[in-house]
C-alpha cells in the first residue's frame, strides 16, 4: 500500500525553511543586551537580541539561547544572572560576546555585584533576576528569568540591530 | 511569636517594582509587529513589541500578551494567527491596534489568508503560524507559535518603538 503525498500535504502544512524564517527576523529590529552570569570556572557571558518583557507585575523577562550556544551549560546550570542592555557606543561590547573562542571580558570593563554575576560597564540598564525555567523550543531554550535587582545608567541611548547593522537611535531617527 | 523581617529579606530577594522595570523595557528598542487572528465574531488584531524568533529548525517564534488584553480570549481560543512585520511608515497602523474600543482594522488594508487569517497590506513582511503553546508567566501569556507560511514584502524598512517614540532606521541612523 502507498502513501498519498497529497494526502499528507494537505494535513501536515509544509512549513518554510530556516533559511525564509531567519531572513523575516533578519530585518525586524531589536535592542541588544548582554548575558552575563557567574559558572565555576569564570564568568559566562553571550550577546542576546531576544530579551524582551513578559510581564511587569511580577517583574519577567525572557530571552531565547541556541542549544549550540556555547554559554548553554551554563546557562542550565545557573540560579541567577545579569542582563545588561547596551548603549549605542557599546557596538564592540556586542560583537566581542557574539565571539566564539576568545575571552569575551578581555577588552570590557566589568565588575562582579556581591552575588557574583558580572556586570558591563556603560550599559544603559541591567536587571539582575533569577532564572525561574527554562523551556526546550525547537533548537533553543526559552529562558524565563525574574527580575529581582535593576539599576539605569546616565548613557546617551541604546544599541539597536537590524539586517546585521548596528545602529543609534535618537531625533534624527525619530517619526514625527 | 514573631517573624524577623531582616530574616525573610535575606531569604526572599525583595524584587523590584512594576515601574522600576517598565522603566528599563522602555529604554530597550524593538521591531513592531500587528498579530492578527480570525475569531467567530470577526478579525482580531493587536499591535506588539515582544515579537521574537525562538527558533530556525523547527522555524518557532513568541510573543507576550498581557492578561488584560482585550485580545486574550481570541488568542487563547486561536489554532493559527499571523504576525505582520511593520514598516516605518506604518506608525499610524501601530497606534491603531493599540487603541481599545474602537475598529481597528478601519483605517487599514487588509485581506484574508485562504485561511481566514488577515494579512495587512504595507507590512515588510508576515508569518502565519499554529499556536503551539499558551504559557502563563506573572501577569502574561507568553504565546508560542510554528512558522508554516511567510512573505516578505517591497517596503523601505521597518518600524522600531523605544521610549513611547517610533523610528525609522537606515542609513541616517547607522554606526561605523
């Protein structure tokens, strides 16, 4: 007996390729932060353009991390961590933890808070929180953190990227 | 008998305020996205900043919904939904499908999918999806949905929302 391929088209969409999904969110904009934490053998941290707000009361982010992402043991392993939000002059910050293979701190300046997560200097913000779950979707885990400490910085704006641009925002963006 | 409250602080962090991190998620950029759904009684439609791709293979993306939303109910009863990708001259359609108790979709060309979702006219691109997923987090949905259809439009680029301000980025607003 065969099987019917139209039979099976019609019941199961055939969906689009990684490829058509990635150049969509390719050109949607997003602010970029920094994750940072604390693991045993140092301090863990990876640029992320997924952060966004989930809930305000309580205080909840989210933020999605590729299960070949080289910081996903520790992110697993982690009870708390730190997301720092990038300033427009923080371009270098943002490409350094995209980096595999060096020492993303080397040529950032940082300093542990006393529960030990690190944290960047010249951020617009940080949120400290403790990670509440972590959901396994598709290829990546969806992380649900609890906000639980914030701090705001006196910096001039925040880093955006789109298209694999960087960019600043301010009047001579801004719709009138 | 009587608690100490240093005690419980030390056990329990005190967290922040709703206010405290709204402040940072305002200051944190984003693409803008209209979803879109049909439900019995006609198109649905809200405007959202929380739009993020999850993951490529399986192609997965998310949003949050607020609890409050007059939307909630359609979107917790909704087997499929589109989200439209806005371009930077869509501010207008964005302040619409935010507005409450009024018709959304007046001021705005749309068609249905063969499926019955809407699709916006102007947007830089769309994706329809099946809801896989509705996750209560504090006073959210977080909504997980499958990409199985997307197009991408001809428009100049898109539209991006940080502190209460629409913007246009391109060359003007690039980095080095």
């Amino acid at each position: 007996m065969s099987i019917e391929p139209t039979t099976l088209t019609l019941v199961d969409p055939p969906g689009i390729s990684a490829e058509e999904f990635k150049a969509v969110f390719r050109h949607h904009p997003a602010g970029v932060a920094v994750v940072t934490l604390r693991a045993p053998a140092g301090p863990v941290g990876f640029t992320a353009t997924s952060v966004i707000s989930v809930s305000a009361d309580p205080p909840i982010l989210a933020f999605s991390l590729a299960a070949t992402s080289s910081s996903r043991f520790a992110v697993e392993d982690a009870a708390s961590l730190v997301v720092n939000f990038l300033a427009a002059d923080q371009r270098h910050v943002a490409a350094s933890f995209a980096r595999r293979g060096v020492d993303r701190f080397a040529g950032t300046t940082w300093a542990p808070l006393p529960t030990g997560e690190p944290v960047l200097e010249g951020a617009t913000a940080w949120v400290r929180g403790l990670v509440e779950d972590r959901i396994p979707v598709g290829d990546s885990l969806l992380v649900i953190v609890r906000a639980v400490r914030a701090s705001r910085g006196d910096t001039d704006g925040p880093l955006t990227y789109v298209d694999r641009t960087y960019h600043r925002l301010g009047e001579h963006s801004r719709l009138p």
